[in-house]
C-alpha cells in the first residue's frame, strides 16, 4: 500500500470516526468511499465505523466490482450505489452516506430545510434533492440516488439516511453536518411555532 494511499484511507477513517461522534451514524451504520484509480475504496459492512484501520477498506473496480481484501471483509452493502455515481459523476471523488437522524425526521415530516436562511447553504449551493423510500442495497436505490445527485449533490433518502458528494472526504462531512445543523434548527423552529 502506497504512503498516498494509506493516508487518504486514514482520512476516511477520521472522517467516520467524526461523523459517528457526531451523531450522524451509529457504530455499524453508515458508509463512505473515495475515488482511486479505475475504482473506489469503500468501508467494509458491519465493522464498527468509529474504529476503522486502513487494511479495513474495501477496493471496488468500477467494471469488475469488490476485489478481496486482506482480512476478509466484504464492502458496505451499497457498494454498488457508490459505483453508480462515480460512473455518472466524474467531478466526485467522496461519498459519504449518514443516517442523519434530524434529516431524517424533518424530511419524514415532510418538511425541509430552507437553504435561503442559512448562511451553512452556501457551502453546498443549497441544493438537495429527495429520494423516495426504496430498499437499502437495492439497485433501484442506486439508481435513485444517482439519478437526484445529478441535479444536486445531496440526497436525502426518505427513512433512511443523506448521501453526500464532494471533491474530498471532508468535504463531504462537512456538508452532511450543515445539513443537519439546519434540519435541527429547521425542526426546532417548527415545534416551537406550536407554542
């Protein structure tokens, strides 16, 4: 394994171990990947994501799908999601998939975020894009996503979860939290109107 190589893995594991401190994933939940070569590594499926090592990724080859990997492990089970919008979108070079539990709820609600009162929207051209409930894992779900990302680079997945795209991993974060730092005030504000 290259010097480059193992420390863009060990961004992707900071950049999980962050997220699940955050709140934005729990120990198994959640999955994150960056361009490399003629694919992608991935996040393994269920290995705690908060205590990841860089022999723990999972290379996938955009034409031939997950290569074995050294301990075994077997790619997070939306590998082929990510595959899908590496193959659409040549500009992305991380995803990052959180269950985002206040993005989750508000857009559940069906509620938004109103990327024009919040200067965080800047940061993501306050585009995002909403896909219907589908089975994780699934191929339609892949597709759905990739599809909504082409319009705009966050997806929200109705009970499920956000998608993430960006030009490095913690750029990646970094929208996922804004995004919820609004969904949250978003929800707040909504249950306060009540009062």
């Amino acid at each position: 394994m290259s010097e480059d190589l193992r420390k863009a893995l060990m961004d992707v594991a900071e950049v999980m171990r962050l997220a699940h401190s955050k709140g934005l994933i729990n120990v198994l939940g959640g999955n994150a990947s960056i361009r490399w070569g003629d694919g992608f590594w991935i996040t393994p499926s269920q290995i705690p994501k908060n205590k990841l090592d860089v022999t723990d990724f999972v290379y996938v080859d955009i034409n031939e799908g997950p290569k074995p990997n050294v301990k075994g492990r077997k790619p997070s089970i939306e590998w082929r999601m990510h595959r899908e919008i590496y193959a659409a979108l040549s500009d992305v070079n991380a995803i990052l998939h959180t269950h985002s539990p206040y993005t989750i709820a508000l857009y559940s609600l069906g509620l938004s975020v109103r990327p024009s009162e919040f200067v965080e929207a800047f940061s993501f051209s306050g585009c995002v894009s909403v896909v219907p409930k589908l089975p994780a894992g699934s191929s339609e779900l892949a597709s759905a996503v990739t599809e909504a990302l082409v319009k705009c680079r966050i997806a929200v997945l109705l009970g499920h979860g956000v998608v993430v795209t960006a030009s490095d991993i913690f750029r990646a974060l970094d929208i996922a939290e804004s995004l919820e730092n609004m969904a949250k005030i978003e929800l707040f504000r909504n249950m306060l109107r009540r009062f």
